[in-house]
C-alpha cells in the first residue's frame, strides 16, 4: 500500500480512490514548450517533439459529441504549438463544449503567435496562465531570464482584448511555488496579485490560483539535487487534510495523453501511468471506464496537503 492509499484508509476506511462522474476531458496536445520551467512536471521543453495525431484529434471529438462531458482544458507543453490547434479548437466550440487552455502566456509574443490570442477570443476559449509569482526575479529563476517581463507585455496584450475584463473571456493566473513549500493562501495571494499587478503594470486578471508542485519531473530532480527531496516528501505527509478527497481533480476528469493514452490527470501522464479502466485508450473509452478506481501513489500527497491542489486551484 502506498503513503497515499495509507492515509485514505486511516481517515475514510477506504483502500482505493475512485472516480465519480466524468466532467472534465483533459487533452495533452504535446510536451513542447518554448520555455523549459524548473518546476516543470512533465519535463517539457523546446526540444520535445512528442505531439498529437490528427487520429487521436478525430477520436477525442467523436466521443465528446456522443458524451456529456461539457469542458475540454487544453494543455501540454505549449497547446498554442500544436500545428492543427486552431483546427481542433473550433472543431470543439462546433461541439459546443467550454474550452480552456494552459498556456505559458509568453507564447504569444511568438512572431507566428500574434493572431492566435485573437481567435481564443474569438472563439470565447477561456485562458489560464502561469505566473508563478508577481515578482521579476522569483519568475525569471523559475521560467528563465525575461520570463517575468514577457507575461507581463503577454497579459497586457490580452488585457487588450478584453480577457481578464470581461466574464466571456477569463484570464485565470496561476501562482506556484518556487521550492519546496505549500502555496500561501489562496485568496489572501490573489489579492496581492490584483493590486500589485494593477498598481505597478496597469494590469487585470480574472482569478488567480494556486497550485503545490508535485514531486516529480523537473521539480523533484531539483529537490534531489539540493538534498531537499525527503524534507518535501515529509511537508506533504504532514500536511495530510483529508476534507481535499472529496474534490480531487481525477474523481471528475480524464486526461488523454498526445497518443491517446488515457490517465487519471496530468501528473500521473507524466509519470507515464495509465488508468486502470477496461479501455486505457480514447478510442476505446466508454462510460464504464469512467467509473473506476484510480491509480495513485505517494505524489498523490501533494493534492492532499494544506488546502490542497488541483488544476483549478486549492480543494477546500
Ligand atoms: S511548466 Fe508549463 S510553461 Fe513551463 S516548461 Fe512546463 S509546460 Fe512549458
Ligand atoms: S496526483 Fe492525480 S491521481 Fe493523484 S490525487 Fe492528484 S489528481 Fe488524483
């Protein structure tokens, strides 16, 4: 039994998390990236080439118009890369589902980029950003030199558009943190970052989020190399909050990987662990396998520490 699975018994009597009803579709477009973050759990960089098939494009669409999942969130990488994406986007909002994508926010300083936030808006695709800090020399060392300046010239643009201003196209910022620490409260940072990105750069956002780094990839290879890799694991377990379990992200999502590989969620693609459904894979993906028990292990801890975390913020 892993460190996860021991503290859901100790505190629920269950031995196995499982999924409830499925109300998220979370599509890896690829692990390219123009950036190549510290934090970064799916090691994505520049260099990666790993991207989805027009195939797995076309099985994704044809199960979303036979289920009832609403929400499909984009992610990779850098979604905005993938050479078919403006194709797949309208092809969902013709499917009428809400779409989201991760973005890096950078990217759209890309000279090739210009007119991609413009069909986003377009096509009322809501935006959530990293901006792992309001501050220029905790970005930059955690996104490399200039990150911090770009997302703000990169917000400022989209701010232009209307996103961050008006509800039809939120900006959603996410905060995480630079080493091996639980985020700051939620609310209380979100307030910081409102007026401190105003005040100083005349800028607005929607809603910010936080987000605990997860103990592998990128991130735990740094821990590892500054020694700090047992002090995290300890934080989490200690941090234990069992009210986090009712609303894990992987109870009410799916993340289908470049591939078509299905996962409970992202971190668990990057771990390279795929679901334990009947069918692992989307072209296959019926409404048993949405109801299943979910493959977890002692990353898991990161979601069920302090106010916990997920793709949309902390859990209670
Ligand atoms: S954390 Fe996001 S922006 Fe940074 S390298 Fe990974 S995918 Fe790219
Ligand atoms: S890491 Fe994934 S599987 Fe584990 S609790 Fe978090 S969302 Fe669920």
């Amino acid at each position: 039994m892993n460190v996860f699975l021991h503290h859901l018994t100790k505190y629920t009597g269950l031995s196995q998390l499982h999924s409830r009803t499925l109300e998220t579709l979370q599509v890896n477009l690829g692990a390219r990236c123009t950036l190549e973050c510290r934090h970064c759990h799916l090691a994505a960089s520049p260099r990666r080439t790993e991207a989805m098939s027009e195939t797995v494009m076309d099985q994704i669409l044809t199960w979303l118009a036979g289920s009832n999942c609403q929400n499909v969130d984009l992610t990779g990488g850098a979604p905005e890369l993938h050479p078919l994406f403006h194709r797949f986007v309208t092809q969902l909002r013709n499917l009428s589902v809400n779409v989201q994508v991760r973005t890096n926010l950078t990217i759209y300083l890309e000279p090739d980029m210009a007119e991609t936030a413009t069909f986003l808006r377009e096509n009322q695709v809501a935006l959530v950003g990293s901006l792992p800090c309001y501050l220029e020399k905790n970005v930059d060392a955690q996104r490399g030199v200039g990150s911090f300046q770009s997302a703000i010239q990169a917000i400022r643009m989209l701010n232009t558009l209307g996103y961050g201003l008006h509800p039809q196209w939120p900006l959603i910022l996410v905060y995480n943190p630079g080493g091996p620490h639980l985020p700051p409260e939620q609310n209380r940072l979100e307030a910081t970052y409102r007026q401190l990105l105003h005040e100083q750069f005349g800028l607005f956002f929607t809603r910010l989020i936080t987000i605990t780094n997860m103990p592998i990839g990128r991130f735990k290879a740094d821990l590892r190399r500054q020694g700090r890799e047992e002090e995290y694991r300890t934080l989490l377990e200690e941090s234990f909050n069992p009210k986090t379990l009712e609303g894990l992200m992987c109870r009410n999502q799916i993340s289908v990987r470049w591939d078509g590989q299905l996962f409970d969620c992202d971190f668990n693609l990057a771990l390279d662990k795929p679901v334990e459904a009947t069918h692992s894979n989307v072209a296959e993906l019926s409404a048993t396998d949405v109801i299943r028990p979910i493959v977890t292990g002692p990353h898991c801890l990161a979601c069920t520490a302090g106010a916990g975390s997920s793709c949309s913020g902390v859990l209670v």
